[in-house]
C-alpha cells in the first residue's frame, strides 16, 4: 500500500477533488434517498470558485487523491466542509488525518475554534466527527424532517 501524503488544496485540483466528491457522496445519497445534495449537484465553476483562498487539504497516494476536506477561517472560527473519501479507500484513517491537517491549518491561520455539520443520518460521520474531538451544538430541523447537526471543536489546545 502507497504511502498516504497531505498537502494543502489548490484550485488546479478542482477536477480530480469533483470526481472524488461525487464517488465519495454517492453512499449518503443512498442514505438520504436523494441525490440533490450540495455535493454531488456542484460545479466545477463552483469548485473551483471555491478553492480560492481555501484552507483545505487533499490527501494523496501516489499521484492520486484519494480524500480532499475545504475550510476556511470566519473570524476565528475554522470552518470545515465536504470531507471526502475516495470510497476504495474509506477506513484507513484518511478522514482522520485530513481532519487534524486542516485544523492545524485554522490554527496557524488564527481559529481557536473549528465547525463543521452533518446530517443525522449520517451515523459515521458522526462517530468519526465525535471521536476527534467535536461536540454537537445544535440541530436544525429540515423541511425533509432530517436535521442538520453542527458539531465544533476548540483549536487553541
């Protein structure tokens, strides 16, 4: 098995991170019963809009990438989105590693704190978001009847 690098995302990655979104978000579609989700209805002029100034991460074997996570800071608040792994690559501890990179990140940016949300469905982006350190803060109700669930984490430790 290659051995896993992480390097900070750039908007030349737009692409491949899309493809691997998509792949990665395939399976919470499955769980919501809907594929009009964010992630998987994005463009790549979105994307790519989007990796400007981004705080995020992919993570690498080889040259390929094979997880990719976005944040940016809001005053001192890390805020962290679309954690993805390349589905054939999913429990080995890249979301993990991806997770504590972009934090380091907000941190030497100046967040003291980090967010990030999911949906209640979503049982193990929860137990992973939980067992790094995030506590839930508040839910909010969608019109679909699933909530949306907002977890943060203190960076200054």
């Amino acid at each position: 098995m290659e051995e896993l690098t992480v390097r900070p995302i750039r908007s030349e990655d737009a692409g491949e991170v899309l493809t691997l979104q998509r792949a990665a978000f395939v399976q919470e579609a499955l769980i919501y019963g809907t594929p009009e989700m964010p992630p998987l209805t994005q463009t790549l002029d979105e994307l790519e809009a989007e990796l400007h100034e981004n705080l995020g991460c992919v993570a690498l074997t080889g040259a390929r990438i094979v997880g990719a996570v976005r944040a940016r800071r809001d005053g001192d608040l890390l805020l962290v989105g679309r954690l993805a792994i390349a589905p054939d690559q999913q429990g080995r501890g890249i979301g993990t590693t991806l997770l504590a990179a972009v934090e380091e990140r907000g941190r030497a940016a100046g967040a003291t704190e980090a967010e990030l949300f999911t949906g209640s469905l979503s049982e193990a982006n929860l137990r992973l978001y939980e067992r790094e350190g995030y506590a839930e803060t508040q839910r909010v109700p969608g019109d679909d009847g699933i909530e949306q669930v907002f977890l943060r984490k203190r960076l200054d430790a």
